[in-house]
C-alpha cells in the first residue's frame, strides 16, 4: 500500500452535508468535479432507486424528490439506521444548483439471501458527459455484512465478477459518434469513474482491475474506505498500471478499509467521532476541494487491526469461514435480518443466541460480541429519533 499524504486547501468545513448547502450556486464549470463530488456520488448509491431509475436517464434531483414523494418518514427511518444521514443528502442534493445538471441511468440491484448477494449499482451522467459508476457499500442488511466477512476467506465472490460485468456494459455500451459526413464512425470516451464506499469501493477497485478490456478507458477509481482483497487476487492482476489510477481515502481510526491485502493508493483522512463509528464517511473532514489529510493512521486503529488478525484474519481459511458462519448463525437465531431488527430482540430470541456459544473460547466470544455490538450500533440513529 502506497500513501500519499498532502494538504488540502482552505479551511474545514464539517461534512459533505455543509459541501452540499454552502457550493450549492457553484457549477463545474466554475469548481470542477473533485473528490468531495466522488464522495457525495457514492454515497448517493445507498438510495433505493428502485421504481424511479431503470435503463434510460433520470434528472437525478428530479429522482431524489420522487424518492420522497413514495417512501414515508418511518420507512425511512428504518431503512437508513446504519447512516442516516444519507436521506439528508439526498434532500440536499435536490435542491443544489452544482448538482442540477446530473442524471441517473441503468440501476441495478441484486439481493439473496441464500447466495449471500448483496449488491446494487447506478450510473450518474455528469453535465460534460462524464460517466461515474457507483457502487454501493454493504448497506442495512445482515446479508450485505456477511457477504463483507466471506471477503476474509473467499477470493472472488459473485458480486465483484457482478460489478466487473456492470462496468463492461457501461464502457461497451458507449455509442458511436459520426465523422467526416457520416463516413467515419468511432466510440469517442467520456471520462470514466468507479467509485464506492466501503464494499462499493471494493467491488469498484475489483471491477477496475478484472473488468474485460476497460482498463485503459477508466480515468480513475474513489475507494471509500474500501476492504482489500486476499493476497492471491492482487497477484492474479494482469495489468497492473491499473493500480495508478485508484485511490482509497480511509478515516484515521480505520478499520474496515484496511482489511485485507492492499496495493493502491491511500490517503488518510482527519475525522470527527471514534473508532468504527468513522466508517460512516459524514464524519469526515473536509475543504472546499478536497478532504483535511493527516499523516497516519492513529494508534487505536492500527491496535483493532491487530486483535482483528489474531482473533480472526490468521486463521486458516476452514477456519475463519466455520467462525464467521457461527457469527451469522448467531445473529439468526436473534432473528435479525436487518441491522434495525436488533432493537426488537427479546429474553428468549437472546438465549436462543447465547447457547450456539458452547464451542468457541472466551476470546473469539468477546470478538463475536464486538462484531454484534458494532453492528447494533448502527441502528443508534434511529433508537434516539424514537426518543424524540
């Protein structure tokens, strides 16, 4: 992993929210595209676009306001624990004058609970053409987190050979444009981006490095404090100057995004709040053009990820699939399926839980417990809007 650390300019602001209100009358025209843009793009891939974007363009501020109008404030509420500042963007975004000239097109999502699939994806059309293919990160499902944790011992799963089909359909479906009176026709490409945060970073990197024939048509890849990938599949890359073209921008308590082997780019980036709870990229620190950058990653950080390896990354890979599998299999006996069925459980579904504990040592029951506890956290958001 190559770290890159600079300053960026200006002086701090709080979040993308106050990007989003504050530039609102800036165009690209007058600021190009950056990478708080990245950000706010990918992040707009958390929203459920089904039944308002399919195959053709939707304006997208014209999306974000239909969103509201079919989905009520309890819905939500409930759909969005694990960041619920991701509906506020939205609003936001709706009424900016930056983002006004963007659209959405071909909208995909994937969701199976047998097969473990957890995965979406849309296209935004920048004013100038630009494409940007955004990926979705693991999102309020139980399915979507365990999916993350079989990263640990699988090397290819089926929603990165997904995203990596997606970005050839995209760059393939490229028109021709006529020349010369209609003598000479030829694909002239846009810029292209890949981006996501956290797995949607992941399936974008995976998708730059193994997607058929688009490597040289990609301008660049935004990780969001993206996982890696297993040892065995950055040596399986056939073209490597591929690599020079991604970027991971991680918090500084990281954790998520420095999972794994990696072999890109990073910057680390100054954040508000603790520990996990920076995953959540609304805590990020950020300029008029570009994120505050430290020079490392803190102490606690690098501490997690060294009880992570000890607890769960060195084990063999029987062996973390069998750990993670009576994690999941815990966490079903609660009988949650969505991050916001962890404020209903009771005595009985706890007990249930408990007793699958029998086999696993006092060290690898306090990880598991963590790993519930992180993911309980995220229905904080909604826990203090039913106090209200």
């Amino acid at each position: 992993m190559r770290t890159i650390i600079k300053g960026s300019e200006g002086d701090k602001m709080e979040n993308i929210l106050n990007y989003v209100r504050l530039r609102k009358d800036i165009s690209f025209q007058m600021s190009p595209f950056n990478v708080i843009d990245a950000l706010i793009l990918s992040d707009l891939a958390y929203v459920d676009w089904n039944n308002i974007v399919k195959d053709e363009k939707v304006d997208l501020q014209r999306a974000c306001r239909q969103y509201f109008k079919i989905h009520t404030p309890e819905e939500i509420q409930r759909k969005y624990v694990f960041s619920n500042n991701v509906p506020n963007l939205a609003k936001e975004v709706s009424r900016s004058n930056r983002f006004k000239d963007i659209s959405l097109m071909k909208y995909r999502e994937d969701f199976d609970e047998e097969k473990n699939i957890q995965f979406s994806v849309v296209t935004f059309v920048l004013p100038d053409e630009t494409l940007f293919i955004s990926y979705r990160g693991t999102d309020g499902s139980i399915t979507g987190w365990k999916e993350n944790m079989q990263m640990t011992y699988m090397s290819h799963l089926p929603c990165q050979k997904m995203a990596a089909e997606y970005a050839e359909e995209i760059i393939d479906g490229i028109e021709e444009k006529s020349f010369w009176f209609g003598f000479v026709h030829k694909k002239v490409y846009p810029k292209i981006y890949l981006a996501g945060h956290s797995k949607g970073g992941n399936l974008a990197m995976y998708a730059a490095l193994f997607g058929k024939g688009i490597q040289e048509h990609i301008t660049s890849v935004f990780a969001f404090d993206a996982p890696g990938f297993r040892l065995d599949v950055w040596n399986s890359i056939k073209d490597r100057s591929i690599l020079e073209k991604i970027t991971n921008y991680k918090p500084k308590d990281s954790i998520i995004g420095c999972l794994l082997e990696h072999q890109e780019t990073a910057k680390i980036v100054d954040a508000t709040d603790f520990g996990l709870t920076q995953h959540d990229a609304f805590s990020w620190s950020i300029g008029p053009k570009d994120f505050n950058y430290v020079q490392s990653l803190t102490k606690q950080s690098e501490e997690a990820l060294a009880y992570i390896d000890k607890i769960l990354m060195s084990k063999e890979d029987v062996d973390k699939k069998t750990y993670i599998d009576l994690i999941f299999s815990v966490i079903d006996k609660f009988d949650v399926k969505q991050l916001s069925d962890f404020n209903d459980i009771g005595i009985r579904k706890g007990i249930s839980g408990i007793l699958e504990l029998r086999q696993l040592s006092g060290e690898e029951i306090k990880f598991l417990f963590e790993v519930i506890s992180f993911l309980r956290s995220q229905t904080s958001s909604l826990l203090k809007q039913a106090k209200k």
